[in-house]
C-alpha cells in the first residue's frame, strides 16, 4: 500500500523541494494507494511546490466551416461540420466539473484543490497550485495556450514529472513542437457567457513515445509501488524534443495513414 508519506519522501530523494513541476500521472499506475488520488495530490503539493497539469475540456469545442478552410490545419480541408456532431457543452473555467475523463482523476483532483487556479483555454486550459500558480495561470490565453510551458523553460527548477505514464500523455512534447517550429491547430471553443472563441491547439500525441530513444540521458527514474517516476528538466527536455523532431519530422507520426493532425503537424502545421 502506497501511502502519501511515501510520495513525499520520493520527491524529497529526487530534490523536488520548492520545484514548479509539470505532472503527468497515472493514480491506476501506482496499485493500491492509502486516500486515493487526494493523497497522491497533496504530497505533490507540499514542499512549496507549484504543481500544473492539464486540465483539458473537449466537449466545449463548436465545429467552425473556418477550421477546414485553413491548410494543413488537421482537418480535412474544404469539408463541412459534421452535422452528426454533438452540440458543445460551453466551458465554465470555475467548473471543476468541466475536464475531460481521459485526463484522469489526478488532474481532476487537483483542479479541486481549494488553491487551484486555471488557465484561460475552452479547449485546453491548465490548472496549477502553489506558489507559482498564478503567473503561469494567468499566462494562458486561447490563442497562446503554451505560454505557461514558456515561462517553464526560463525557469532553472522546473522538470517534467511522470508517473506511470508516458511521452504519448506528455503535453510539453507539444511546446517542442512549437519551438521547432511547428504551427498549432486552429479550433474553436465556447463559453459558458456566450462566446464562441478561435483557439490553437497542439497535435496528435499517439507517437510521441517513438522520442523516447532521444531523451533517455536526460531522465532520472524512480519507482513509488507499481509506478515507474520518469523525472526530466524542463529546458533541456523541450529543447532536446525541438531539435529532433527538427531534424526528423516524420518521428512524432502515430503510423496511421488516416490521421489528419499527424499528416499535417509533420509538414509543419497550419500555412
């Protein structure tokens, strides 16, 4: 039994103590864990740690003809919304209710820490907790979504923390991306108070585990139950990611020939 004493005592052997640490985990990946998901979150939280993760919500997004009049822009260009598709559920920031299931129940959890503060994206927005918290939040606009990671990469003790997981549940290969210079998807996104807002979004991240070879000097490991920590600095591991898929596009497709956002992000982005 994983307990939160054991968590903070893994961060502490890790020198995490005071660290802005970008979190990615897996509460299934530890086995069992003594207060479940609330534990695991506020052992992450102690230390004067500032913890983000991304706290993304999809069913706000509200299909546009002007997203498939934009090239290589992830959709299949000149086609129309699917008239199937379900209405968008407008985005309320202050809803803890209003995350995607995929992102987990850790992300959920400390969306409802009574500290939390989120970023301002109907699509994609980040949520963080501790003494840096609110310049990083209040980074973040629908069209600038990766500003929190910019401020990380100036930021000499902030790492990437997974736990359990892997580089395809890795949101900061996406600033990589973008510094290699990569353009972001165009979307659209609505609003709880009426609005209905362009967005830029990152790409399909099903191969991104094939970077894995490029990054394994950077990376300290460390195990907490069943759960395999990969740590990584912030700086070196984004600008590693940008210098190789720089050189090698091809190497973040997921391998299937039908995915738009793959095909497109490989040539570049939107034009």
């Amino acid at each position: 039994m994983v307990t939160g004493s054991d968590i903070r005592q893994a961060l502490q052997a890790l020198s995490l103590q005071g660290a802005t640490l970008c979190v990615h985990g897996s509460l299934r990946a530890f086995g069992a864990v003594e207060g479940g998901a609330q534990a695991v979150v506020d052992a992450l939280v102690a230390d004067g740690r500032t913890i983000m993760m991304p706290t993304f919500y999809y069913h706000s997004y509200q299909a546009c003809a002007a997203e498939r009049l934009i090239p290589r822009n992830g959709v299949e260009t000149g086609s129309d919304p699917d008239p199937d598709a379900p209405p968008p559920i407008p985005y309320e920031p202050r809803n803890p209710a209003h995350i995607d299931k995929s992102m987990g129940i850790l992300p959920a959890t400390l969306l409802r820490h009574p500290a939390a503060l989120r970023g301002d994206h109907p699509l994609n927005a980040f949520a963080a907790v501790g003494p840096q918290a609110d310049p990083l939040m209040a980074s973040q606009t629908p069209m600038d979504p990766y500003v929190p990671y910019r401020l990380l990469d100036e930021n000499a003790n902030a790492w990437i923390l997974l736990l359990g997981v892997g580089l395809d549940r890795t949101t900061p290969v996406h600033y990589g991306e973008l510094l290699a210079g990569r353009g972001l998807f165009h979307r659209w996104g609505a609003y709880a108070d009426g609005r209905v807002v362009e967005t830029l979004v990152g790409s399909c991240s099903e191969g991104f585990p094939k970077l894995d070879p490029h990054v394994l000097d950077l990376e300290t490991r460390h195990t907490v139950g069943a759960a395999t920590w990969r740590l990584f600095p912030f700086h070196a591991f984004v600008h590693r990611i940008a210098d190789v898929v720089a050189k090698n596009p091809d190497i973040t497709h997921c391998g299937d020939p039908d995915c738009a956002r793959c095909r497109d992000m490989v040539a570049g982005g939107p034009g």
